[in-house]
C-alpha cells in the first residue's frame, strides 16, 4: 500500500499547485484588463508628441546656439545610456529572458563598434540578471510598481536627461517588450536622444518647407516638450512592458494549469493501477491460506 499513499500525495501536491497556477492566472488576466487600457489610451499622445518635438526641432535648428536646448545636444557618440526594462516578478515564461537576450545583443554590438554603455534598470528581475552577469549598473529602479505610476517613471527619466544634459552620455536608449495586439508583443530597443531630425517627412511628422513663427519662444517650446517627450517615452516603454507582461504570464499560468490536470489524470491512472494490484495481492494471499487450511 506504500507506493498507492505516495501517488496519492503527490496528487494532492498536484492538485494544490494546479489551484495556484488557476488563480495567477485569473489575476493575471484582471491586472491585463486595467494595463491593456492604458497602454491604448497614453500611445497616440505619445506618438503625436514625439513628432511634434521632431517637427519644433527641425524648425528651429538653424537658430543661434543661445537658444538651443541641452537635450537637443549633438555629440559624436561615445556612450550610450541604456535603459533595459524587465519585471519584478518571475513566472512569465520567457518575458524577462526575450529582453535580456536583446539587450545583451544591443550591448555588445556598441562595444564591438568602440563604444561605451551605461547600463539604466528597470524591475528586480533585470537588477538581478546584470548583479550575476557582473556587468555594471549606473541606476536600478526595483521599487516601481506592476501598475506604473507617472510620477515613478519619472525619476527614471530625469536620470537620463541629467545624464545626457551633463555629457555623461551621449545617447539614450529604451529596451523594452512593446506591446503590439493581445497576441503579439515584440522586444525592441527604441532610440530616444539625440533627436533624429533628418528623419522628419520620412515618417509622420510633416517636413519643414518654410520659415515658421512661434509663440511662444522656441526656447520655451522645447523647453517644455523636450522633456516632456523623453518623460513620455519613457512611461510608455514601462506601459507596455507591464501589459507585455500579463500576457506573459497568463499564457505561461495557463500552460502550467493544463499540466498539472494533465498529471493529476497520469497519477490517478497509475493510483488505480497501483491499487488494483495491491487488491490482486491481497485476494492471492488470501486464497493461499483457505488453501493451506484445507
């Protein structure tokens, strides 16, 4: 009967397991439901803002140095701020290993071109990875929230806006799980700083014919989106990662709670088997006596 009770503890272990997996699931799905919104609701803003400072910048940059902003700076670029964003919980499947395998890649490829890059983290998950992989971080950020809050990003960017102000770095760059439809999200490393401003026309910022007037000042406009577009990028990037990453996980809770059915059936197979035999052997020994008897 020994080996009956371990297949029946191992079922009830099974069992168990199978309850958690259903209800991470479950919460997975409510916590989507509320990121989905969000992530839907702030990407025209930052869309269109991000090419409204391409446009502002493209218009003002014949204008006298006194009155260009630092973020607008154009350095040769030899160090790149990096800003990988991952999770602060496991059990998402591969979410985190996806974006840490980009950013690697990306990592490598600078330093393979002769430059230097400052690693920026977002989520424990990434802190973690870096802290095993010896690999230098400049800022972790673990405290952020699943649910992003602005005022927490913030913090986040006006580190890489002082940096890239300061001259510390040259570039900035957003490596995070972009969150396309419910069943596709794409890892991408995103180029924020410096502005690409030969890129205007060629995508949906309309290109600068003529002369323009601004009121207020060009100072002030920039000023004020320039900022506000880094903030917002980097908000995003955070958005999207955290829907990217319920999905993850429902998809990841979801195959586990098929798995555990699947070997609570297999347990319950091999229990009944066990159990007839014990019941075979009992009814052999039996006979044997009331032979013996006789």
């Amino acid at each position: 009967m020994a080996k009956a009770r371990e297949i029946t503890k191992r079922r009830k272990a099974v069992r168990n397991i199978r309850k958690i997996t259903k209800v991470m699931q479950m919460v997975a799905t409510a916590r989507f439901q509320k990121s989905l919104k969000r992530a839907k609701a702030t990407r025209p803003y930052v869309e269109h803002l991000t090419d409204l400072v391409h446009t502002v910048a493209a218009s003002v940059g014949n204008l006298p140095p006194s009155i260009q902003h630092p973020l607008l700076a154009r350095r040769t670029i030899k160090r790149v701020g990096l800003l990988v964003v991952t999770s602060n919980r496991g059990l998402a499947g591969a979410f985190n290993g996806n974006i840490l395998r980009l950013a690697m890649a990306q990592i490598r490829e600078l330093e393979e071109s002769g430059k230097q890059v400052e690693i920026y983290v977002g989520g424990r998950k990434g802190a973690a990875y870096f802290r095993f992989a010896r690999r230098a971080v400049r800022h972790a950020y673990t405290t952020i929230s699943d649910n992003p809050q602005a005022q927490e990003v913030a913090q986040v960017a006006r580190d890489l806006m002082d940096d890239f102000a300061g001259g510390h770095i040259d570039a900035i760059k957003i490596a995070y799980v972009k969150f396309i439809s419910v069943g596709q999200q794409k890892p991408t490393i995103q180029h924020v700083l410096p502005l690409d401003i030969a890129a205007v026309g060629q995508g949906s910022a309309p290109a600068i014919k003529a002369d323009v007037e601004f009121s207020p000042d060009p100072q002030i406009l920039l000023a004020d989106l320039l900022p506000t577009m880094v903030r917002s990028a980097a908000f995003q990037a955070f958005i999207d990662s955290a829907v990217s990453e319920q999905i993850a996980r429902m998809l990841a809770m979801a195959a586990a709670t098929e798995n555990a059915e699947n070997m609570t059936k297999l347990l319950t197979r091999d229990y009944n088997r066990a159990r007839q035999s014990q019941i075979t052997s009992e009814l052999a020994e039996l006979m044997g006596g009331v032979e013996a008897m006789k």
